[in-house]
C-alpha cells in the first residue's frame, strides 16, 4: 500500500491524498484496501473529527484501473468500491476535487459528504458507453444531488457536468479557482472540527438516514442516540464556554 495513499493528520482533520498520479488516481487494490484503512482509523480516534479526500496530480480520480481489475484485483472492500462507496465512514469527509471525478471517482466524491471543486472540475459516470452500468453508487446517489432529469441525462448519455452547472443545482458546496479545492476543503473541515464531535457524528448520522423515517416512527431511531448527546460531558462543556465567553474543550464524550 505503500505511495498509493498519502496520509497527514492537520489537528483534528485528516486528509488523504490518492497519489496514483500516472493513472489519474485510478482505484486498484491497494488504494482501495489504503482507504477503507484509514477511514477505520479515523471513526477509532476520538482526536479526529472529519476527513479531507483529494487527489494527486491536479485530477481527483478516474475511477476503477481496468487493468488491475483485468489482472484480477479486487478493487473494493467491505467498505465497498474504492474503499468507501457502500459503508461510508461515521464521521463526515469532505471530497475536494480538482479535475476530472470520472466513473468510480464520481461516485466516491458522491460517497462524501460535502463536496469542494474546482470550476473546471468534470464529473460524469460514463460506464454507459461501455455497457456498464455506475454500480457504486453513481445510479442511486446522483439523483440526490441533482434533479432527476439531469442526473437521469448523465446516467442515460454518460455525458460529463462542469463543476459549475453542478454547483448551481447544489451538488457542489463550494467552487474556486483551480488548484485551489483542497486549501477550501481545508477551510471548511476547520469549520466542521471546530464543533462537538459527538454532535458532528450524530448530525451526520440523522441526516444519513432520517429519509426512512415517516410517521410514527420519525422521532423513535434518533431518541436513544440523541439522549446521548444530552447527557454527554461535550453537551456541558459546550454549554458552559458559551456562558464563560471561551472556545470548548471537547473530549468527545
């Protein structure tokens, strides 16, 4: 596993670097098998509270290395393709995608949860045109980030959309100039980091899921969870810096 993925720990962000470069960052075993490792990682450390995922060589990625996967490689894990389509982490991650987040690279910045781009940034799940289908997550998770028709036009034509057009219905959080998606992907996991761990954990888990949830069942599935954040030392201590004037403490408990 070793170059595939670089990992830098900035406080309580960690930020992960897919550096195949040569191949625009395709996923094969090992980058795959260097992700789901480091996303365990972070929901074990209670010192980290949210993820930054980029790419190498000014392009996020290009989905599945076919010629690992035609060597036999699997290219996904128990997290799912890429190391975390099907089972995202607990905490959030933040994609800042430089380039083209083409096929599976699509779909693993659709897996996160926020998402920072450059303006020429292309996204696009093409495998159409090859008589696939975009299995990871692009034909399930596009639809919720763009309206139906477009999405179902990307899906249908395997056509790419500009980080603009996708910024403008909402699929992107933020767009800059390019080269410059990581240093804002930065700026707003501080923000993120700079809240209850717990709060952050949990906020991501009721927004993940709460779309199940109809009738009398809403408020049942968050009430344990959100019973645990009440009585939560972190809660206190959130509390009492307010009235004191100062930054938290948070030990995330």
């Amino acid at each position: 596993m070793d170059g595939v993925l670089e990992i830098e720990r900035r406080d309580r962000i960690l930020v992960l670097t897919m550096s195949r470069p040569h191949v625009r960052n395709a996923i094969d075993q090992a980058l795959a098998s260097a992700i789901a490792a480091a996303l365990d990682d972070l929901d074990a450390d209670d010192g980290l509270s949210v993820a930054v995922l980029t790419g190498a060589g000014g392009t996020f990625s290009s989905g599945m290395d076919l010629e690992a996967f035609a060597r036999g490689e699997r290219v996904a894990t128990d997290r799912g393709f890429g190391g975390i389509t099907e089972r995202p982490p607990e905490k959030p991650v933040i994609a800042a995608v430089e380039g083209w987040a083409l096929a599976g690279g699509c779909e693993i910045a659709l897996a996160c949860d926020l998402l920072v781009a450059a303006r020429d940034a292309q996204f696009g799940i093409p495998e159409v045109k090859r008589g696939l289908v975009a299995a990871a997550g692009g034909l399930s998770r596009l639809p919720l980030a763009l309206p139906y028709q477009v999405a179902m036009e990307l899906a249908l034509t395997g056509e790419p959309i500009g980080a603009e057009r996708a910024h403008s219905f909402g699929m992107v959080n933020r767009l800059v100039e390019p080269g410059q998606a990581l240093t804002e992907a930065l700026s707003l996991a501080g923000a993120v980091a700079a809240n209850g761990p717990l709060a952050v954990r949990t906020s991501k888990w009721i927004m993940a899921t709460a779309s199940g949830w109809t009738g009398a069942t809403t408020w049942e599935p968050q009430r344990e969870k959100v019973a645990e954040i009440m009585g939560s030392h972190d809660a206190t201590e959130g509390a009492t810096a307010f009235a004191e004037k100062r930054t938290p403490r948070w030990l995330g408990r």
